[in-house]
C-alpha cells in the first residue's frame, strides 16, 4: 500500500458519514489514513458539501492531519484508493419511500431489503456497483470494497457473481446489534461468548456458547421473554412464537419477524403508512434533522440523533474491517461474503453472511455446517430469490422479476402482486434503464402509480 | 409370486373402488389376479358392503373368475398379499371438510394436499400407513405397496424414510390428466410427445418434447393462452401468467396455481365456501350420490358419474403401475419415488414425482437434471415443509408442525395461522394419538373450533 | 429430418464399416437410410476405397437402394446429415502401437483408453472432435453426433463441456457384451433380466434383477467362478478377486481388471509385449488381414473374422442408438452422455456412462443412486483424471497432462511414468498441434523414444 | 470445569511425554494444571515408571506444583478429566515394524498413516479409541479429546462417526512444521504470513498471503527449489516436480511426496530396509537411547535428542490446543476436525484437516473453498480408503479391507497386495479381535509372515 491509506466512499454525501469519520479517527494508529475521497452526484452536491465539512471538521478536532476532498468525479476519488466504501442509495429516500408506499397502499409489506421494495432497490443498486467495480478495475485494482449499499447481501453476490470481484465484504449493523444486546441478558460480556452466524443478509441465525463452550442459546432465548429484561421495548415487541425457536434452537435475525410472523408486521406497517408514515418517510425526518445539524459550523462531533438514525454500529462495522484488512487483525465479524462452503446448504461460490475473522485475505468464514430442515428449505428459497433478482438487474429481464415475486415469501402471488411490481417499474423509470421497453410497454398500458395514502385501506387492513 | 394374483386394497369402500376394478377387468390378461381383498374400518362397514357387492358384480359380468372378499380384519387381508393398494381416507370427507373449513373461516386456503389441510391430513395418515408397513413386513414382505392415500408424496416419503420400505410406488393423476389434454392442444397424439416430470406430489413441472427430439414445451403454452383451444373451461379458468411460463419455459400442474396465482385462488375458495360449500362437501355430495347409484343390484360397471369425482384416471394409474410391475411392462408412469439422483437438486434419498419407466424393479427414474433456480428453490422449501410435516406426526411435536406453518408459502405467518393449527389439533384430536397431550393443553386453554360458515366474512375478503 | 436418412460417418475407411452397413441392413425398414457419407483424410483414402467398395456391394446385395459416398471432404459429408458417426483413430494403429510400447518399455502399462496411453490418445482426439463439432453447427446444426472414437467417455465430454454440443451419445460396446453373456449363466434369457449401470466408459459397474424384481447380480457373480460355466476361457482369466465382488455387489467391467488385479495385467501386458507383440499390433494384423478379405469383389457380407477384431457389438450398437432415435424407440441401451442426476457422486454436467431408454429425445438416462464408498471414491478421482486429461488437450498445458498421469491410478508416479510421458508427447508430435512448444523443447533436451523391444526386460519384469 | 485442570493421558509412558510436560510448564499461567494422569498398558509399565519420574522431575523443577500420577487403571485416569490426550499406540513400535518390513519384503511400501501400514494400524487402533470414548461417556462426559494417536485423521474421523463423540480435536506436527519452515524462505517471519490448509491427515495442501492478502504460494515453491534456500537437506531431497505445483498453484504435505513420486519414494524405503532399517527400526533405536537418558535422576528438562525423534512440535501443537479451548483463545491451528463445509468437496459430516480458529467451543474450521480438479480427485478417493478402513475396524469384514487396500493409491493391487494384507493379518492377530475368524482361516491356509530382511531384494529392486 503508499504511504497513507486512501479512502475512497461512494455515497459521502450520506448522513452516515459522520459516523465514518469517528469510527476511523477512533483506529487511527493502527490504520494511518491520509486522504478521504467523498463521492456524490450531483443530485446530492448540496448534502455533500455539508456533511463534508462536517467531516472535516471532526479530523481538524482530531490530532490527526486528514485531509476531506469532495467531488462529484468519481474517476479520481477511486484512482490508486486503497478501500473504497459503498453507501449510495439510488434514488435517495424518495425511491425507497416509493417502494414501501406503492406496496402499502395495495395492503402489502414493502419491506426494503427483501421484499418487493427490497427486489427494487437490487434491480436500481446493482447496475451502478457493476460499473463502480469496472472503474475499480482500472483505477485501483488492488483496492479493497467494503460495501454497505443495501440490500448488502444481493449487492455483494452481484459484485462477486457478475463483476467477478473477489475483493468485497459486503456489511451489516443486523449481528453486531445482536452481539452487543445479548449477553446482558444472561449477565456475560460480549467477550465471553462465542458467536455462530449463518444465512443471508437480513435472512440469518446464529448459534451462542459461552467460553467453556457450553451452548448458551436457548438461556438468551428464555430472557429474550421474560418481562424485565431491559431490552428496549420496542425491539421484541412482535415476539417470536417461543415454540418455534424451541424448535429451532436458534436465534433468528430481527427481520425474521418478516417471515415468522407476517401477520403482525403487515399490520404494524399499514398502521404506519397511515399515522406516522412508512419507515423510510420516518428516516427522511430524521435526516432533515441531520442535516441541519451539520450546518452547525460548531459541530465537530458525531450528534447523539445519528445513532437513533437506525443504522447504529453501520459505519462502526465498516471502519473496524478496513482496519481489520489493513493491520491483518483477525477480527470476528458477520460479513457477506464468498460462502466456499461455510454454509454447505448453499452452493460454494454464492454469497452468504457468516461469522468470519476478517484480516489481510479477507474474510476468513467460519464453517458453519447443516443447517436444520425449515432453516434450510428457507434459505435456499431466498437464496434462488436473491439470484432471480440479481439476473433481472443484469439482463433487464421482465419476466424474471415477476419469478422473484412469486417465489418470494413474503409477497402473496396473484393479481395485486403483479400490479405492484407493474407500478414499482413505472415509479423508479428513471433509475431502471435496462428495462427500459419493458416500462413503456407498461406507461403505454396506461397503469397508474398509486403512492398517495389510501383512502380504501380500512378495506383492505386485514 | 403364487398362483394367481392377489391384491389387497386398504380403504376397499371407497367410492373408487370401482374404478379400480374396471382397471383390473382391462389388464386380465397381463395381471391374471385371482383374489381381491377389500378391507376397511369399522365406521366404513357399510360403503364397503355396498361398493364390495358392486365391485363382485362388474367381476361377474366380466369372463374372469375372481373373488371379492370383503373384510375389517387387515391382517387377513394382507396375509400373502402380491400388491398392498391404499387409497383410505383417515376420518373420511368429515376430517377433509374440517381441512378446508378452518382455515376457510380465517381467510386462508385450507388446500388438502399441500396447504394447512394437507398439513394435517398427512398427520393423520402417516402413523396409520406406518402401522401397515409394520404388518406388511410380517404378512407379505415381498409384495409392492401402491399408495393413493394422500397426500401421496408425503405418505410415500414416510413409508420410505420412517417404515424403511422401498417396494413402494406412489401415485396420482394430475400427471396422468396432462398428457392425456395437452397433445390435441398441438394437434398431436399421446404417443407422438415425449415428457419428462420432476418435482414433488402435486408441485412438479414437466417438459414436453415430440418424437423427433424438438422441444414443443413452448408450442403447448401458447396454446392454452388461446381462446378455442378446445380445453373444459374449468380447467385454466385461473391461467399462470404467460410472461412466468415464458420464463419457465416449462409446464407448472395444476396445483401450482395455488402458489403462482395464491390471491385468485383464496378468492375462489372463499367464494365457493360461502356459497356451494368447500370443495370436501361438494365432493361429499358427489360421493352420497355414487353410493346411491352403487347400491342399485343391476349396476354392473364403472357408472359416468365417478368419472366426475375428481380422481380421473387415478385407478388406472393404479392398475396400469401394478400390471407393469407384475409383467416388467417398462411403462412409463409419473410417480412418486425413491430420487436416487433423478432430481439433482434435492437429496438423493428423499422421495420425489418423476417420469419412470416402471417394471419388475419398480420405478426406474428418469434424470431430469438441475431445475432453473426459481422452481428448485421452491422445491427445496417444499420438501423441507413435507419432511418437516413427516417428522412431527412419527414425533407428535406440535414445535414441528409450527415450523411447516411458518415455511409453507401458502400459509402466511402469524397470529391467524396459529389459531387455525390450534383449532384442527383440536378439530382431529380422534385421529391424532401422538399429539394427545398438546391437544389436551389447547383444549384447557379453551379455544373453540369455527368450522361454520363465517358470518363475518365479508370483512374477510380480500 | 429430409425425404430419407443421411448418415456421415467420419473415419469411414476403418475395418468396422461393413459391420455398421450390415446393422443399419437389418434396420432398414425403421430407419429409411437414402444416402450413407464415408469420409477419411488422405492417409486413409486406399483403406476408404476398399471398405467403401465393400460397402456398396453389401447395399446391392440387400433389397433396399441406398448410396455409398466416399470422399476425403469432411464438409460435404457433413452437409445436412441426420446422424454423424465417428470412429476415427488420429494417428491410426500406429499410434496406438506406441501408446502402448513406450509404456511398456519402462515396464508399466499402456492401456488405450485410462491409462497413458488413454490420456495421449484423449490428447490427440480431443481437437479433432472439436473440430467437427464446429463444422456441424454450420453444416448440419440438427443432426445427432453418435460417437465411437475412443475414448469414447473422454471423446463425449469434450463435446458437451468444450463443444456445447448436447445432441450426443456416446457409444461402448462392453456393456452389451456383459448382458449377452451373463443371462446365460443363470439360465436366463437377455430379456429376463434387468440391467442397471453407472459408472464412466471402460470404468462402470452393473446390477441386475430378474424380471420379478429381484437382485440376482450375486448369482451371476457366484456363476462366473464356477469352473465349467461355459464362458470363453479368456474372459476371465484373470479373474476379479471374489472376496471384492462380494463386498460391491455389483459387477465390475471387464476394464476394472486393470485396476483390480493391476500386477497380472502388468505381466500378462509385459509378456504379450515381449511375445505375440502388444494389443494394438496384434489388431493390425488382424486389420491387414481384413482388408485382404474386403478387396475381394465378390465379398458383399460381413466376413466372420470382424467379429474377432475386438469391437464386436459396438457397430450394433451404434445402429440401434442411431434407430432407436429416429423411431423414438425407447430403447433400453448403456450410453455415455450428461449425467443430469443419474449418477448422484459427480456433478450433474459432467458425462457418465449409464443405463438409459434411447429415443427421439436421445438418451433418458436411468438414476442409479449413490454408489457404495469404495467405487464412489475411485468414480470421482477417475472423473478428475478424466476431466485434467480434456481440459490440457484444449489449452496444451504440459503441466495439467502431468496432474493427469500422477492421480491416474493405473499409473506409479515419479520419474519412470514422467520419462514416459515425456517420450509419447515426442512420439505422437505431429497429432498433438497444442503442444508444439512442449514437445520442441523435450526434444531439445535430447529425449529418445523407445519404442523397441526392451532388451533389458527381465530387469523390469516384475 | 472444577478447581485446577486435570489432564488424562492414554499412552503416557511414551517417549514424547517430556515435551508434553515442557508445553504444559510453558503455558501453565494461562492453563493451570493440578493433576496429570499417565496411563498405560501392563506391557509399558516399565517405560512408564522412567517417563512418569522424568515428568515429575521436570515439574519439581517448575515454579509450578502439578502432581504426576502413574497408573494402569484407565478408569481411575480418566474420572472427572477435564481433558483426555491420546499418544498410545497398540503393539507398540514392534506392530509399526511389522507394518513396514512385511510390504517391503514384497517390495512395496508400508507406509504407516496411509498406506497397507497404516491401514492396518487404524485397524488396531479403532476398537480400542471406541472403547475410550465409551469410557468417557460414563467418566468425563464433559471432557475434550485430544488425539495424536496415529494415523490421526483416521481414528478421529472414527470417533465423530462411530463413537458419536464430537468434543475431539485430531492432531499432527506436519502443518506446523510448514508453518514455521516456509516464511523464512521468502524473508518473512511466521506471524507475517496467512495459512490456509485444507485436506486430510497427511493428505492437505495449503496456500500462503503475506499480510496484505497477496498470494505469495507461488514465490515459496520457487524458493524451494533454489541451491542455497538454508533447508534442511533432507527436507527436500525427494522434490516434488515443479511443474506439477505450478499446476496445482498450493503447496502439498511432505506426505504427498508418497503419491507424487511414488516410484522414488520406493526405491528410498527400499534401500534403508536392506541397510539401516526401515523408519520404525530407526526410531526404535532413538526410542531406546532416549528412555537411556530419561532414567537419569539429574535429567529434569527435554533433552535435545527428542527433537530428532519425528514428532517434533507434536506434543506443542496439543499443549496449545488444550490452552486454547481452555482460554478460549482463538489460535489458528491446523487440526482433524467434522468438516462442517470447509472442505465443500466432501461429505460436512466427515473428518478433515484444515485450518481452525480454536477455542471454547473447539475448532471453527476456515471454509477453504472447492479445491482444483487433481487434488478434488485426489482427496475424494483417499477419504473413502479411509472410511472404508474405520466401517472395517468396526465390523470385522475382511472384504472391506480389501476394497481399501485395492482403492489405495499407494498400493498397486493384484496378488502380491492380497498376500501383504494376508500375513499383515496374521502378523498383528493379537491386536485384532475383530477378525479373529479371518485370521485363522489364513492361518490354517499356512501363510507364512515374511518381515525378516528379504534375501531376494535385488531381484525386486525397480
């Protein structure tokens, strides 16, 4: 590597980004940064310049001497970049907003890793990471990608399956929060239990031993229902059915209560659409807030609200990798990542999020073996979803999102779905150029997007 | 095998018994059988004199010379038995009527075969099929077991894996009722396609060639999406979407319209639930009917209306596997089966539906190779949810069968799915001796079974 | 297909032709033959004449009008052909001569078809076929490839892995040999039992049933022991260890000597060698003398002696393939072709050699199951040497054909078999174009070929 | 655990306990011993009695106060364990010289992990680890299994599989000694490169990065092959071939020098057989001096001749085992351990050797990823030699041992192999109780044992 490390992050303008700059100024000594490259388009110059000034300031209140550049040139923020970070969103809020209103006002989930809106992102997502790793390949093809776009675990598979890129580890804040929540509740550090992660992003479980090796999961599943256990109310508050997890053995990821309890989080998220707001009309609140914040040319720190912004331990999760990478540190993290067999369900070369020690080669995953009946047959339905989606984006290919949807659990096949899914192109037309005929053919049939709030929803509430 | 063949039929009073019968009259001569031994339970005691009486009647009128002896002493019936056919019906219609009526009342697909009904009629079934592999092994270790007890994968994946049983078909006739319609659709005959089947009971795919090798799966597809096509209007009144065959570019059956088009199909159930009644009680109405018709003393053949029952073709199906069994007929038949590798995709030892050429070993299946990602990762879902449903009813662990709720897609998770398990426990606690205390705890809790029509139904529907 | 069959069959000057025109004689009524293409290359064109002259008498002498073409342009042959067949020898007996004197000078085995001189026979023909199968998607993109050159397994998967040709069977005619001869010593007729095989060409095994399904492969194998079963001396004079057919329970083919019993192969290979001359230059003798017979113009049916050339079968064979296709017969025949799920211990895209029903659609191979832990282990290392040994005919790697020679069972590893390997890529240098570089600078190292008697034998002898 | 750790060790009256002791001196601060059992058989008593005072001596002279107890009660040792070593070997270094001389008398190797030797020392050393195992199951339920009982992959794959005991940890000194000989090669201190090893015992390849995550495999091998690299000269006096690692682009186990250049491999045991004695004749003599020294009052340190022995870093690598589960550690190591999907070319429930990060819970196998078809091949057919040999030493079936035999690429099969297999019987019969009936039916056929030095040699000498 030259002499200081470069940093490379596409999406800068992000509000997340604060949380960036902390996290490395935090492990500066063992990764002696130089330069800090934030990217953004144009659309996003305005936020940009805020947040990176606000960057600056934070290194300039550091003892270290970083220097912040940004630039809507992506060309010369990834050249001779050691890591280069993912956060942009495609479309900003407002697509996502889109993929969670469309749905709702049809009395379906929009859910914005792995349902439909989830299914849309990818589609909007995965053409800009491909033609990131062909700069990348020109530019700085020794660099490291450490994305944490979302839908994290689709993106990475796109980048690895399509790019060809084997130098990625996809991220996400779903495991650290687990980690760092859980053994409070039988009364242990984090430091003395022993964590097993397998799955997808958003799609995993994970197994707990203490230091002995004594098997501790079912002991943190009977406090995760006990009335005082300090967790934050609203985090169990649509519980697993504490059957299924004696079944299971397992402690399911919170998105989980997606496909575990479907009903409930249905009905939790129409009463949202039609009170507070979708939760990404929430998050652009909060990132308005932000960003007045920021304006502040006194504020050289990260602001309590970023952490209530839900993306907490994100950017701490990314910086403690490229750390990891750069120093050969050996950490314990839940990446996305080649699977190579760790997951012997799936297929060696897909991506998988595991438990891996991440160091100069990467992610190191830990073999996690079979998993049980119903864990397995989900996972692989989700697995052929991630794929469908992911081919769709590549080839433009109509009829292979509507196989995504059909198969995807979380989304009731049939005419509504269909319509849906026709609205979703026809709302993100500018974002999605490789379906281009297919979205004229769809405007030319003279379908309507229905993103207002329903006045019919009491009809459709279940 | 001894003198002249002799075949017992578990179930023998059921209105397809003549069916069965005219499929053996048709085969004399390859399958010279010499005795038919109809055995059933005691609350089946008068179906059985009365389709038994028929049954010696169309025998009579044929020029062969075989007994019908009619029995509720299982033991005697199987005693050297050659072919051990099953096609009983734990319960009878009642228990299916509370299949379909439960879930019905909530809003949700009862579907008996694959759906919370099927659920639970492989429950019930599972134990009592495994008690007849016991006495086979006893009484006639030697004779093939032909099951048409639904649902048929399920039951014959529990005789396998539990009852270690491996002379064992099982059958149905959807497979059966697509190659019989889909070659005049493309102007030919039968025996001019090639097809080739692979998946689960009730959820395969197939691929049609003609005899010179060209794929014709296409030209067959664009035919059904025509509006003369010549098919009973009833059979594709709920069409796939073309664009999902188109990239399927194979032939879903029938009953994947539950899990391609979920929305139209609750809609059509609910429908038919408020006004003519589920499917069991229309069946139910259909079956008074034939027995009315069977009790007649000069009715000596397979009357019109059983044709109309539903089961078309499923004795032939029956009879036509038997006979090339017995005569190393090298027929090819779609059944259920040992995988052995024909379905790559899924296990090599759990059974799966696939074309075989049938004959003096059994099945001898047909390798279909690697499904396209879509269909193999619903098929692996499936077959987590079948050996999930297996599992619990050799176990009786309620956890288990709440873990196949939550996979099954048909079923969407949560608080509504849970009641309606609750409720058919309760429902079939008579038929569910391994689950006797978890049915006693759901009984204390008070919980009351809604197998009435739902006045509340309107608010229901979607 | 056109107004009547065109067959072309590459390498037609070979001494096995009159055997496929007196098979496809006897078939003439199902497979309507107008015009039969024999092409071979320059150094052919004198045994071309004389077998094609051959030909046309055996055509006049049946009732039908078929024309013999004989010519040295493979394109014009090729042009709108139903069927291809091959069954050329790039380099002629010659070749394989040294195939197997170059070994057999260092005192290890040639082996023509797994052992090196299988490899360098793969070597020389993988290009070739290549070739061809380029020259077919231009010329005749709908005709069926029906393969004999050997190595036949080899050969197959070259042209489904690097061709991606599917419309292929390969052809063997040890399996047929197997269930013509054993039905007998068991007092049965051919269509009595039934037959099922896995494995690889020249590398499978075989059970068998009686047509009541019942497994009576270790009555034929206790037969094969017996002193006077009346099966030619020479079969089994070598004979497989009985205490290891009783582990397998499966029957070995005739091939698996050279794995099972490799010390006497070796020293019967050594003696021949030293005597009589090794196999390849005992068949050109037998060749030679073939030919003699064809010039005779009044010659006009296959003389008794081709039957002793060692292919008996083969042609019968590949004319019941090439039938069976065209009549959508459904033929029970042992092909090499895709696996698909057949042989559940390999990938389902590699080619194996397996029982199947042969029809319009080719090849419908039978699924086997998982084979027991011994053959599995030698089926997959023999897969991997089979899969070196392709892949370094394609890309001329020198040090890939050493990966091959070292797994390669048949062969000790170290100096001796890299001596070995070294001269046959000499000796075989103007077939093997790839590997120009290579053999330049073996020869450059002063390499001599010994492709003499070695006078130091009794040295090697072991 | 209870109070201080108490170690169990079966065979403690070995040679290798001294280093034993010194690893666990070394490391007491993080692992605090209070009690070590040696254990061992009547027939080591005496060797017990030198080695255990030698063991107290060595402690006395720490600053630590551990109790050595001497005992031939298993039962007594093994009570209330916290950790159970296992360094026996059944018939001692007589058994292994047998295993050696018998094959070489018949000029071929014995090989003592994978070959005919080998295979015979799994087959008496099986029942007895069983019979471990069942006593732990009843005395130290808790307890971890370290086993460095030979062949190690071998006995632990038959302690997961057939004692159904997954707490064990299989070890071998050859990984460590790569680890510590290869970064010296290219400049580098161990701690700056990154292992990763994937196979079996005696069987695994293994790739290198530097710490930045580049592949510098490829730079060790051509360091190996330079005049002056500073290795032993020994070391690699058999080279591999270059070409055949540039192929295979990872670095093989010395034990592959066996497979890769078997012919030279040969000739070398050969010569020491007619000259210095075969391996285990040599370590016999060094065993005998060392147990000289051991008796020494004054001796309380390793002597220096132990690191001559074979076995150096052995004893190191179980010390840091232990500690490392004890202190839960997380120390990349290189252990036999249930694959879990490391190793996705076999089976997730069998036994490999790979790189793990061990600690409480035991080993967490690094997913290697698919290996390169020739070593896929390779490692597939050993594995099932191997399990073969265990299902052997399980049921007593002599044809099983044949199939390993004849798969074994080692040994080229044929009647001199079943003539070894036979005396290696009859040479070990009081070790192997299962095949007590075979042994006398060879017995009575008057085989006779040959493992005197072989008169006869030159002739045999290739």
């Amino acid at each position: 590597m030259n002499q200081g490390v470069k940093i490379a992050t596409i999406g800068g303008g992000s509000s997340y980004t604060p949380e960036l700059m902390e996290g490395f100024i935090k492990r500066y000594e063992e990764l002696p940064i130089s330069e800090i490259w934030l990217v953004d388009i144009e659309a996003g110059k305005e936020k940009l310049a805020i947040v990176g000034a606000m960057a600056q300031r934070m290194w300039d209140a550091s003892p270290y001497d970083v220097k912040i550049h940004l630039t809507l040139d992506r060309e010369a923020a990834l050249k001779d970049a050691d890591f280069v970070t993912t956060q942009f969103r495609v479309g900003l809020l407002e697509a996502r907003i889109k993929d969670e209103r469309i749905p709702a006002y049809y009395g379906m989930l929009g859910q914005e890793t792995n349902g439909p809106g989830g299914i849309f992102k990818a589609l909007r997502t995965v053409p800009i990471i491909l033609e990131i790793v062909e700069d990348m390949k020109r530019l700085c093809p020794d660099a490291w990608l450490i994305n944490f776009a979302n839908p994290s675990g689709m993106v990475t598979e796109a980048i690895v399956r399509y790019g060809k890129w084997e130098k990625v580890i996809g991220l996400c804040n779903v495991p650290v929060m687990a980690t760092m929540i859980e053994p409070a509740l039988i009364g242990k550090n984090p430091d003395e239990l022993i964590y097993k992660f397998a799955g997808l992003n958003h799609f995993h479980w994970h197994k707990v031993a203490d230091n002995h090796g004594n098997d501790v999961t079912m002991d943190i599943i009977e406090k995760m229902y006990e009335e005082d256990n300090g967790l934050p109310k609203n985090i169990f508050d649509i519980p697993f059915y504490h059957e299924q997890l004696e079944q299971m053995k397992m402690i399911p990821c919170g998105y989980h209560r997606y496909y575990y309890r479907q009903e409930e989080m249905l009905e939790h998220a129409l009463e949202e659409y039609q009170t507070i707001g979708t939760r990404a009309q929430q998050v652009k609140q909060t990132e308005t807030e932000l960003f007045e914040l920021y304006k502040d040319p006194a504020l050289n720190y990260k602001p309590e609200q970023l952490q209530q912004r839900g993306g907490a331990y994100y950017s701490d999760a990314a910086c403690e990798t490229i750390a990891s990478i750069y120093a050969n540190k050996n950490t314990q993290l839940v990446v996305s990542t080649k699977n190579d067999g760790a997951v012997p369900d799936l297929p060696a070369d897909c991506v998988v999020e595991v438990t891996a020690y991440v160091g100069g080669q990467g992610a190191r995953n830990v073999a996690f073996g079979t998993l049980p009946t119903a864990e397995r047959g989900w996972l692989q339905v989700m697995k052929a979803m991630e794929l469908l989606t992911i081919e769709a984006a590549v080839t433009g290919d109509y009829n292979t999102v509507l196989q995504a949807f059909t198969i995807n659990p979380l989304i009731p096949s049939g005419k509504t779905a269909k319509r849906v899914m026709d609205e979703l192109f026809i709302a993100h037309k500018e974002y999605l150029p490789n379906f281009k005929a297919t979205i004229e053919k769809l405007m030319a049939e003279g379908i309507e997007v229905q993103d207002q709030v329903a006045s019919h929803l009491d009809l459709i509430e279940v």
